[in-house]
C-alpha cells in the first residue's frame, strides 16, 4: 500500500520532490494533494510542466477543475495560507512534507 503524501508548498522545493517521486517511478508513495498559497491548479500544473534547471517535465500533465493531472492520476490542489484549514484528514493523508521554505 502506498505512502499517501501531500505536499504543503509548491516552490522549489516541492516541486523537486514530486518531479523525483515520479521520475523515479516510486509507485510506494503517492502525492495525494499539494497546497500553494496564491495558486491555482493551472499555475501547478504550468510550474510543473517547465523547470528553468531541470527541463520539461517528462509526464503528462493536465488540470481538471481543481486538481492537476500527471498521467491520469488526479492531484488535489489548495491554496491556503492557513495549513489548519486543509482537510488532509478527510483526504488519507499519511504524510505532510512542508515544503513552504
């Protein structure tokens, strides 16, 4: 059974660790959520696709309402300042990697 993860800032930094968890083909882990105070699901999924280091990202990469999509598997997006305000426990979160810097 996976590790169900959410991200908690989608800089730098969150941004690598989901480029490496599917780069690396981790199917032990799955990225479940991520929030990005000030972004939307389209902003995600544009910082996603172009990287000024490390290139295009080589995966699909779509958005549909809220959630960004990366090869079919639907990523729920928030963009709260407020981590209290997030429903990872309704969503099965396992883990939280802060991200926020």
């Amino acid at each position: 059974m996976a590790i169900r993860v959410a991200i908690n800032g989608y800089g730098r930094i969150g941004r690598m660790v989901l480029r490496a968890v599917y780069e690396l083909g981790r199917k032990d882990i799955e990225i479940i959520a991520i929030n990005s105070a000030g972004c939307d699901a389209e902003s995600n999924a544009h910082l996603t696709r172009y990287d000024s280091a490390h290139g295009r990202f080589p995966f699909d990469v779509g958005v549909d309402g809220d959630a960004m999509i990366i090869n079919s598997q639907k990523i729920k997006t928030f963009s709260t300042r407020n981590p209290a305000e997030l429903p990872w426990r309704d969503l099965g979160i396992d883990v939280v990697l802060e991200c926020t810097g």
